[in-house]
C-alpha cells in the first residue's frame, strides 16, 4: 500500500508534467528546478538523485534553466534538444564529468558549475566559445589548462577554492575578463603577465601562499575597484597600489 507522501508526490509530479506541456505551447523561456530531488526522486545503487523529466527536454524555447540542489551525477544527453538555453545552472550537484554533447549548445553565455566534483576542466566547456561567465569554484581543480584560450569572449572566470597551484601565462589571453576570482586556492606565486588583464575590475587572490605581488598588477591595472589580497603571506606590498585610484575595496588583511 503506497503512502500518502508517496502518493502526493505522484499527484504534484503529474501536475508539474501537465504544466509543462502548457508550458511548451506558451513557449517557456525560464525555468527553475533547483532542490527538486523530493518532487522527482530517483534512487540508483542506494544513491538518492533527481530524475528530470522528460518533458524539460521539450521546452525548445527555454533559454534559462536552473537545476542546482539536485544531487545530479551526470547531465542528461537530452538536453542538447535545448539549443537556445544562454544560461545552465548546474551548481550544487555531484557532477565529476561534462559530457561532450554539451557542445552543441552553442548559445550559452553563462554555465555554473560551482560545488561539484570536477577534477580538470572539461574540454567540453572550452567548446563553449560564447561564454561570458564561467563559475567553477568549489570544485577540485589542480590545473588551469591551455585550451582555457578559447574562452575568448569571457568577462567573468570563478575558479574559487580548488587546488590550484600555478596560473598559467597563457590566461593573459582572456583579453576581455573583468573579473578574476582565484581566492582559497594553493597559489604561491602570480605571473606578471596578468598586468596585461587591463579591462580587469576585480581581482580575487586572497586565501593563498603569496609571498609577493608583481608590481607590473598594481601599475597596470588601473581600472580595478576591488582586490582581494587578504590570508596570504605577503611580506611587503608594492607603494604603487596608491595607483589604483578606482579602488573602492581592498583587503589586505591576515
């Protein structure tokens, strides 16, 4: 004999499905279903995770979609019929991998990924060359790859708590990043060729090993207002921070 929850998560789930297909008719653009694995539960290897439906898979319209909270380990193949998604929310899941299909969502300008299990950055991701935003922090990262390069529209790369330890020189590349966020990772040294970041408004180290700051960072990037320098082990700062006029925020603490 079934539940009264059990039966009552059938009844919403079959509510949710109805609406989706009216959904579908009134051509959907937004959808939220975060934190959703109590209203579409599945359960594989006594591992508890959310079994989107079917349906989602049918919103050809839809252009921003949300699935964080929702214990996923991997994202369906379907989701490539979603060719006009801009913007995919995957934080908060057990993700370790991103499929290769991926690449095919060609629009996307923002994807988050913050909170999983990556190891590396997929090459999948770095097929995405209309990326504006990439959120990929409070993974467990070791390496910034070279193909990072391609993400030549990019204008915002979070890569917060990993385990990164170097930066590669060729990020200079990402001529178009306004914000830098590199804080809580394993960082010991930062190559001065980040001074030629110059469009950078915000830039995020704090919470590493830094030692010292290349003064070419505090002379060049004359357009940042706020930077995080903040539990390093910085024995000295260059006096030409008094540069950086535009400067609303700055952490220097221990």
């Amino acid at each position: 004999m079934n539940s009264p929850k059990i039966n009552n998560q059938n009844q919403i789930s079959r509510r949710f499905r109805e609406r989706i297909r009216f959904a579908k008719n009134k051509k959907l653009k937004e959808l939220d279903l975060s934190n959703s694995n109590n209203l579409f539960p599945f359960v594989r290897d006594d591992e508890k995770s959310t079994e989107i439906p079917t349906e989602v898979w049918e919103l050809e319209q839809l252009e921003v979609l949300n699935l964080s909270y929702n214990l996923l380990t991997s994202i369906p193949e379907s989701i490539t019929k979603l060719t006009n998604l801009t913007r995919l929310n995957l934080s908060y899941n057990l993700l370790t991998n991103v499929p290769e299909s991926i690449t095919k969502l060609t629009n996307l300008t923002r994807i988050y990924l913050s909170y999983n299990q990556l190891k590396t950055i997929p090459e999948s991701i770095t097929k995405l060359t209309n990326l504006t935003k990439l959120d990929l922090s409070y993974n467990q990262l070791k390496i910034i790859p070279e193909s990072i390069t391609k993400f030549t529209n990019l204008t915002r790369l979070l890569l917060i708590s990993n385990q990164l330890k170097t930066i590669p020189k060729s990020i200079t590349k990402l001529t178009n990043l306004t914000q830098l966020d590199l804080g809580i990772n394993q960082l010991t040294s930062i190559p001065e060729s980040i001074a030629n970041l110059t469009n950078l408004t915000r830039v995020d180290l704090g919470g590493n090993q830094l030692t010292s700051i290349p003064e070419s960072i505090t002379t060049n990037l004359t357009n940042l207002t706020q930077l995080d320098l903040g539990d390093n082990q910085l024995t000295s700062i260059p006096e030409s921070i008094a540069n950086l006029t535009n400067l609303t925020q700055l952490d220097l603490s221990d």
